[in-house]
C-alpha cells in the first residue's frame, strides 16, 4: 500500500471516528432538551438504539485501524503482534 494511499486512510478514520463521537455528544444535547420538554413521552428506546449505531461506527473505525495498522507493518516484512510502540 503505498504511503500517500496509508496516509489517506489514517486521517478518513480519524475523521469518521471524530464525526461519530461528535454525533453521539449531539445526540446527548438533543435528549436533554427533548426529554424536559416531552417529559414521559420522550422515546427512550430510539435514542438507545441510535446510540448502538453510533458505537457500531466506532467499532468499525476501530478495526479497520487494527486491519489498516496491521497491513502497514506486514507490508513492512514486520509481524503486528511483535510491535510495540516505545514511550516517548
């Protein structure tokens, strides 16, 4: 995979992964406001459920970034589970 191609694919999970979590914060505000007003009619279950979408996006994001991760270092001639990143 060539560098520019990796490149690219880092900074489209990191944008998604950030769309997600923006989404699920948005989500949180609107059932604030929503559930004062409607009060006992507020749908619970359909916010629950969106919310379970959202995280499947993250899920999602999160292992494409292990499959993505794992195809740079085989590329590499490197075995991922051998990596470890040092601290700096």
């Amino acid at each position: 995979m060539p560098i520019s191609a990796e490149s690219e694919a880092r900074k489209a999970l990191q944008r998604l992964r950030r769309a997600a979590e923006k989404s699920l914060r948005e989500v949180d505000a609107l059932e604030g406001a929503l559930r004062r007003a409607e009060g006992d009619d507020f749908p619970t279950e359909a916010y629950d459920r969106l919310r379970g979408h959202l995280e499947l996006v993250n899920d999602f994001v999160d292992e494409e970034s292990r499959r993505l991760q794992e195809k740079i270092l085989h590329s590499g001639g490197l075995e991922p589970g051998r990596v470890r990143r040092g601290s700096a």
